[in-house]
C-alpha cells in the first residue's frame, strides 16, 4: 500500500512537472498540413467597404507545419515561403507581420480576427483595422463546393450594394463626403492638343502602397499644348457622379500672396481647356457612379 501511495504521489508530481513546463502557444498542430485557402474578409459589420471606400478581399492561401511555423503562398512568386508564428497570449498572435486572434479552429476551417497594434504593445481596438474577420476553408471542404459558391463568398452582397447607394447619394451631393472609386474615373483626351492619362503606379519595395490598392489614391497627368502659357500645378480634385472635375486643394504649399489667386487660375484652366478637351467618365463603385478623389498634374506647354 505505502509503493501504490508512493507511485501515485509520483505520477502527480511528474504531471504538474510536465504541465509546468508546456510550451506556450495555439493548437496549430492540430491543422498540421492542411491547406487553408480564405475565402471571405469582412468588417465586423458584415461589409466587404469601409467609408472611404477600400474593399476588402480574401488572399491568404497556407498551411501550418508546426505550431510557431507557417507556410504561406506568395501568388507573385508562385511559390511558398516559411514564416514564424509569434505566439503573445491568449488567442492573439503574429505572423506574415500581422496581428491577428484566433477564433476557431477546425480540420475544415479557420477564423481570424485582425488587429491594430501600436508599437508591438498596444492593442487598438475601436481601429476599424480590429474589426476585421478573415475565413478560411481547407482544401479537402472546398472541393465539396462549386467554384461559382465558393466565389461568390469573397464577393460584396446586397448588404454591400445598399451600403455604397447611400454613401454614394451622399457623396453627389455633399462633395466632402466623396470616397475611392472601385473603378476609378477615366480621363481621355479628344483634342490632338491635349494629353491625359493616368498615372499607373508600379511595386515599390520603399513604399506601403499596394499597385492593387491603386483605386483608392488615382492620379493623373493632363498636358495642355499650345497653352497660353507655360504652368505646372499639381492639385487634388473633386470628380463628380457627372464627371465635372472641380478644384478641391493644391498638393503642394502655396506662398500666402497667392493663396486666393491660386484656386482661381486652376478652375480658369480646367473651365478653358480641360472641361472643353477632356472627356471624363466619374468613377464608380458597384456600377453606381459617384463623386470622388483624384490628384490632377495639369501641365502647359507653350509649343
């Protein structure tokens, strides 16, 4: 009886040793291998938009191999690449450089949440960053789908499509309220005169800026020749559901004798050449036509 006391007292010991010294961490490897491909990204609202009009998709493909290692699917380089899973507590960790909390797991699918961090310590959770929910299917579950199905999970709904009619009523007749078109405004020129085109910005490694995320931020150069004069103004504008640009602010300083002077050279320029050489198709979002944001480089060359 005292070895069967003995024993026992042993096995308990050896149990609170082996719980006191577990790894901390997510149960990941209990998904090992399996391929995860996302298939909805949504604010916790339920919408793919926000109010500036960014649009969420769904992008990550990847498979865990361990718990603190993953392989994700870089669609540029057509190929995977190994990234460590920073465990910090509870539910919440890092990987791919993102903040995130786990909220379910399974052999089928997976749930994140997203996280604004400030300086790697503070989470920010009113951020609308935080209120995003990343879904993800396996492999094995989504060949159990048709491709029709699985593609319309990652698309906007009526949800969405009731969302930007209102921002959009709003935004034609309140010009501060205009937000990114999904599908930029289109600026052509009919005037043999006069160049416009937009402003396709490439990959920059020294820059945040995704080329896909071009809509929200479009840009234009319009070149005026046999102009009266020669000018440069670089200037952000209004482009309306009509496709009627109006100036809104120069993008760079202006000495304060000209501040008054300024505006009003530019809207004489675009009401001389631009509104009679250019012809300009708003952007829109949804199909719905809207006004929003573009930045103009209007250039005059004498010659």
């Amino acid at each position: 009886m005292k070895h069967t006391c003995l024993l026992f007292f042993g096995i308990i010991l050896l149990s609170a040793s082996a719980c006191r010294h577990k790894k901390p961490g997510l149960p990941f490897d209990d998904v090992k291998d399996i391929h995860f491909n996302e298939v909805r990204r949504v604010f916790n609202d339920g919408l793919v938009f926000d109010k500036q009009g960014y649009q969420l998709a769904p992008v990550w493909k990847f498979h865990f191999i361990s718990n603190d290692s993953v392989q994700v699917y870089s669609p540029k380089k057509q190929k995977y690449y190994g990234f460590h899973v920073y465990y910090d507590h509870d539910q919440i960790f890092n990987m791919i450089d993102s903040w995130l909390v786990l909220r379910k797991i399974s052999a089928d699918s997976l749930i994140f949440q997203s996280l604004r961090v400030n300086d790697k310590r503070e989470i920010i959770l009113n951020d609308e960053g935080s209120k995003v929910f990343m879904t993800f299917y396996s492999d094995a579950y989504l060949k159990t789908k048709s491709q029709e199905a699985i593609k319309k999970l990652g698309l906007p709904g009526a949800k969405d499509t009731a969302f930007i009619r209102q921002r959009s009523k709003l935004a034609n007749s309140v010009l501060d309220s205009g937000f990114s078109a999904r599908q930029p405004v289109s600026i052509k020129s009919n005037s043999p005169y006069v160049v416009a085109e937009r402003v396709i910005k490439t990959e920059d490694p020294l820059s945040d800026m995704d080329p896909a995320e071009d809509y929200l931020y479009p840009e234009y150069n319009i070149t005026i020749h046999h102009a009266y004069e020669d000018f440069a103004y670089i200037f952000s504008a209004y482009v309306d559901d009509k496709g009627k640009i109006l100036f809104r602010k120069s993008q760079i300083p202006v000495y304060p004798e000209f501040a008054a002077s300024y505006p009003k050279t530019i809207r004489a320029i675009i009401a001389g050449y631009v509104d009679r050489y250019v012809q300009v198709t708003p952007g829109s979002t949804l199909g719905i036509p809207h006004t929003s944001i573009v930045v103009i480089n209007l250039t005059g060359k004498k010659d």
